[in-house]
C-alpha cells in the first residue's frame, strides 16, 4: 500500500478493497489450537501480524498485549508501538460458538485484516475467520 493510502487508512478515510486470499502460517494456525487449549476455561486474545500485498494478506505472527479474561470475555488494553501495525486479532470463545459477538464486531471494525474466532473444543474446524465488518472469510494454511 502507498504512504498515502497508508495514512488516509489511519484515519479511517481509505476504502477498503478487502483480500482476495487470506494466508495464515501453520506456526500461528498451531499456537492459536494450543492457546485455545492451555487458557480454556477462560478466553484467549492476541492479535495478528503480517502482511498485505496486491489483495493478499499473510499472517505470519502474533502480537500480544495485555488482557484481562473471564469465560465470557476478554479485554484487552491496545497500545501497540507506532509501527507495529496488527492486521487482525484472535480470541477464543471457551463456551458458544465461533460467531463474533457485538463486541467482538467493534474490535473487528478498528483493523483492517482478518479476525479469527476459535470455539471450543479448538480444533482445526473450530476456527472462524472475519473480515473487519464481520463478513465471514476463507483462509488458506502455509506450510511456512
Ligand atoms: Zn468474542
């Protein structure tokens, strides 16, 4: 993206094209299933590094920042560094299903990328992805 779509962006004032394919590295695919897993019966909550190019968006890390967690909910204080840009977030839903709340479809709209919902009990299936209007996604997994 150019410098001035990327500050017109910031602003909230950039149109978003959305992704035309969404790529999420294994490594991240497994830690999201074992985070869902080691923190269950509470709720999870990271977001999501990576990059975008020409409508394709790759997830290749995550970015974490402190969160308070109940079974219910899971809030998270944002203050990310300057130019860490996260391009989505993840958390889990320990009870219910992966569909996001109005909360969840608040976070979602502040970043532009995918946001992924993992419900119990966390596996591969379990996993939903969102654009940041809480439109349902396919994602592909890389080996690498
Ligand atoms: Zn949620």
């Amino acid at each position: 993206m150019s410098p001035i779509r990327e500050v017109l962006r910031r602003f909230g004032l950039f149109k978003e094209q959305g992704f035309s394919r969404v790529i999420i590295t294994r490594e991240v695919i497994n830690s999201i299933l074992d985070l869902g897993r080691d923190t269950y019966p509470r709720e999870v909550m990271m977001f999501l590094g990576g990059r975008a190019n020409s409508g394709v968006l790759r997830i290749d890390r995550l970015l974490f920042q402190p969160y308070e967690a109940s079974p219910e909910s899971a809030y998270a204080r944002i203050n990310f560094p300057l130019l860490t840009k996260p391009m989505g977030s993840f958390h889990s839903h320990p009870r219910g299903i992966n569909r996001p709340s109005d909360a969840d479809l608040r976070l979602f709209s502040k970043y532009p990328g995918v946001h992924l919902i993992i419900s119990y009990p966390f596996r591969m299936q379990d996993i939903a992805a969102y654009d940041h209007n809480g439109e349902r996604l396919g994602f592909e997994v890389a080996e690498k």
